[in-house]
C-alpha cells in the first residue's frame, strides 16, 4: 500500500481542483459504499492490506474480491493477481475516489487523505495550525448566521465516535422552527450519524445552562470579585461574556504543565454552580496535527488498527485521548478558610465556539462567600466567563429530530434519511454545508442545545509529509507525556501568531 500511495502522490502532485478521498466502512456498512470507486483497501483483523481494483461482493459466499496487491502487517508485498478475502477476517473497508475540492486548490491522497494547501499562503506557512476540529452549526441570531457549537470535536476516529450536547445562546425558534446550518469547513471528511435538537422549558424565563446530562435554571448570577493565578488578575477577562477572555500564554517547557485560578464571589445561599463559559486554545489542534504529521502516510494504517483487536489499540486510544485529559479542569470550591470539596470536573474539547456549562458546587457548602479553585491545563483554556448561579433543576427536555435537510436550498432527502437512521453516517466534505430544519413546538420560549454524534478523519496535509517519522510517532504512543514536553517550545514559539492563523485556513463558502 504504501508503494501504491507514493506513486499516487507523484503523479498527482502537480494537478489542482483533484481530490482522492478515502471513505471507510465497517463490513457491516458495505451496501453503503461507493460502488464506482475505482479502488477498494481492505484492511484486514491481522494488519494485513489488500490494494484492488474491479472489486465486488460474493454475499452467498461472504467473501470480497478484486484484483490488486496483498501487504503483510509490515507493508511488505506478499502476493498479486486476483484475491477473494473472508468477510470475517476485514476490519475496515477504504474507497478512493477522484472529485473536486471546493474552494481549493488541492490535491487529496493517501490512507487517510492528504491535502495539498499550495494555493492557500496562510496554511502552507503553517500547516500544524490549520483550521479544523470537527463539524461548526451555525443559526440567525437577527444579524446573520452566527457560530453557535462545533459537534464531536474529540472523535478523530470511528472509535472514538461519542454524543456531544452544546448550548447555543444565540439560537430561537421562530414559530416552533428552528434551522441550524452546518458545515464542514476543514480538511476533514466528517461522519455525522445524528443532529438533534434538545429545547429546555425557561422556568419564568430564566436561563438554562447543562451540567453533564443534567438541565438546571438559573436563580441568580454573579461575577467574581477576584480572579487570580499565579501569575496575573483575570479579574476583569472572566466578569462577563463578552469576548474578552483570560488566555495565559503556555509552559515552553511543557505542554502538560497544570495551573491553579482561585476566583472568589460575595454572599450567595442555596444550591450553587460554577458557570463557565470558555473554548480551547489551539494546543490540542497543534499536538494532534504534530502526531498525524509523524505517522505520514502510515496514519490509515493506525486508524485501521483501531477497528480490529490490535495489540496496540489500547495505546494508541490512550493517545488519541490526550486531548480530552488537557482539556479537564478539576473544580473545588469551600467557605473562606474552610477545607476545599471535591464540585467536579468540566471538560469540553474544541477551538472554534464558545460553550457555557455548568459544575454544581457540593451541596453541603455554607451559605455566604465561596471560594473556588480551578486547576487546568495551562495555556489550553480561553475562559471568557466564570459566574456563581444560584440553581434548580430544570423541566424536562424535548428532543426533536430535523424534519427537512436542505442542500444548496433544495431537499436532500438521502441526507434527511441518513442523519434519522441510527445506522447510518452522513459523510461531509470540505466546503459541505447542509440546512437542518427542526419543528420544535413550544422552543419558542426554550432554551435550546445541541446533540450530535458521529465521528471525524483528519486529511493528513501534503507539507506534514516532510516531518514523517516512525520513531517519534511510537514515542508519542508510548509516553504522551514526554512528547507533550518535547513539542512545548515549537509550540510556543508560533503561539502569538496562531490564533489569527487558524481562522484564515477555513474551506468554503463563510457564513
């Protein structure tokens, strides 16, 4: 395979507007694939590959069949001519297929996929930082389509598919309709296997923020009359929503390095919560882009052993999830001098969109002053506000599925169908957006959140081919870590300029 994918970088590197995209499928979901791609991998339970063409399926006998090259574990050719292979025995089925690229001028193969950013300045001078992260949902807030959430951001894998739940502030049913635009707007092919829309009943019109699968209403809210760190005041960054936010720079020596905010609010009775309005930095984005560049044209393979009982799958999930344990912050909150009690953790992965929740403080906390203490990962966290809510719980939740899925303003009914069968993805493109419409009685007065599910496959870009490096790659497996440390000063030393970076490196159309 790997011979295969090199021949195919040479001979495509000097086209524009050609795609090769790779799109993967359990056996299971075999009916789904693309029956004109020219090409089939077939990644087998063992590690082994086969490369085919004029491909197809013996149902009766349950096997696959082409005509191509079998690799062994190693990438070692050990077999060409025709092949029939037991459907038992694949782990992962992988088309290729040329089409074009909106809005760039790109060139997309290997495993994975891989993207040529040639025509795009910002992102070939810095391709660790390009933009991605996941699908980005969008609603009229009165002005415009504004960003409101980025689905399933920690899902860079079929493995790792989960359900992500985002408040969107700025979203309101009109009539009981809601429509939510999402998009793909990165070198990204996305699977997304459901969007629902959860609308909360406002108890007397009060706000309703999320605390893990639980809704609670707002009583009350406060901002702090101190805010600090080791180092500074955030005082003012974290007193309100607006956008000015507390963004310490990072540890050059360490990725990983943990800080503490303690952060104190005036009297206040009853249940309480910590309301946190926050994002990530773009360390996660850089640390995981930095991974898929050492694996190079080895990255399919890695993401074939996931999906089969390979000896390695639990570290190489251990390290796919080392965004998720940055982006924990641990929460302890006490009465002045008193000993500090266990509130919570809050986690959420994703760079783009702003998303507020809250971490309940122990029920046994003393009414009158709190003290709470946030421990992070330093420079990982944008925090834009830290308010102490007085709460109850909330009514209960209503959960809608879209009714119509619009494309280019005409109904997709296949996208429609896709996103309403739970066994099934829709596979979005770079530059792909689709128009969700919800009938959502009774969301009018609601507060309103997002579910969605389903998974992503980061293109592994052309320019990250030159970094290629199998040892550093199996460090990175076999201790974290140690590569959180060793990434910390390239990492710092681009840092000032990321931010602007990332969001000049999205794809298609802006909202």
């Amino acid at each position: 395979m790997g011979r295969i994918l090199r021949l195919l970088l040479v001979v495509l590197v000097g086209c524009t507007h050609t795609e090769w995209q790779a799109h993967m499928h359990p056996p299971g979901e075999r009916s789904q694939l693309d029956q004109q791609a020219p090409f089939l991998k077939v990644h087998l339970r063992d590690g082994a590959v086969f490369a085919l063409a004029d491909w197809g399926f013996d149902e009766t006998a349950r096997v696959v069949f082409g005509d191509g090259v079998h690799y062994d574990v190693s990438r070692r050719v050990v077999g060409r001519g025709s092949h029939r292979i037991p459907l038992d025995r694949v782990a992962l089925l992988e088309t290729n297929r040329p089409r074009s690229v909106t809005n760039t001028g790109a060139v997309v193969l290997g495993v994975v996929s891989g993207l040529s950013l040639g025509v795009n300045v910002f992102c070939a001078a810095s391709p660790k930082t390009c933009y991605g992260s996941c699908p980005t949902f969008y609603t009229d807030d009165g002005q415009g389509l504004a960003l409101q959430a980025e689905g399933f951001s920690g899902s860079v894998a079929r493995a790792l598919e989960e359900t992500d739940v985002d408040a969107m502030p700025g979203a309101r049913a009109v009539g009981g309709r809601v429509e939510v635009v999402m998009r793909n707007e990165a070198a990204e092919t996305h699977a997304v296997r459901s969007v629902r829309l959860v609308a909360v009943p406002r108890p007397q019109g009060r706000r309703v923020v999320r605390a893990g699968a639980s809704y609670f209403a707002l009583r009350s809210r406060a901002a702090p009359g101190a805010c600090r760190g080791s180092d500074r005041d955030c005082t003012a960054d974290v007193a309100t929503a607006d956008g000015r936010e507390d963004a310490p720079r990072v540890d050059p020596t360490d990725l990983g390095a943990q800080e503490t905010l303690t952060v104190s609010f005036a009297g206040s009775a009853g249940r309480r919560g910590l309301v946190v309005t926050a994002r990530n930095s773009l360390v996660g984005t850089f640390v995981f882009y930095r991974f898929l560049g050492w694996l190079g044209l080895d990255a399919g393979a890695l993401f074939a052993a996931l999906e089969r009982d390979d000896p390695r799958r639990g570290r190489i999930l251990d390290a796919m999830r080392v965004g998720r344990s940055l982006a924990r912050i641990r929460v302890e909150a006490r009465a002045p001098g008193g000993p500090w009690l266990a509130a919570g953790e809050h986690d959420e992965l994703g760079p783009i969109a702003r998303e507020t929740a809250l971490v309940p403080l122990p029920e046994g906390l003393p009414d009158g002053p709190v003290e709470v203490r946030l421990t992070m990962t330093r420079g990982f966290w944008k925090l834009d506000e830290l308010a102490l809510a007085e709460i109850e719980p909330a009514p209960g939740a209503a959960v809608f599925e879209p009714s119509v899925v619009l494309r280019r303003g005409s109904p997709d009914p296949e996208a429609l169908a896709s996103l309403r069968d739970p066994e099934r993805h829709l596979l979005t493109s770079p530059g792909d957006a689709y128009t969700l419409v919800y009938e959502a009685p009774g969301g009018d007065d609601a507060e309103l959140f997002l579910e969605s599910r389903g998974y992503y496959v980061e293109w592994v870009r052309e320019e990250w081919l030159a970094d290629q490096d199998a040892a550093a790659a199996a460090s990175f497996l076999a201790d974290p870590r140690a590569a959180l440390r060793s990434m910390a000063p390239d990492y710092a030393r681009i840092e000032p300029g990321v931010e602007e970076q990332f969001w000049r490196t999205r794809v298609g159309e802006r909202p």
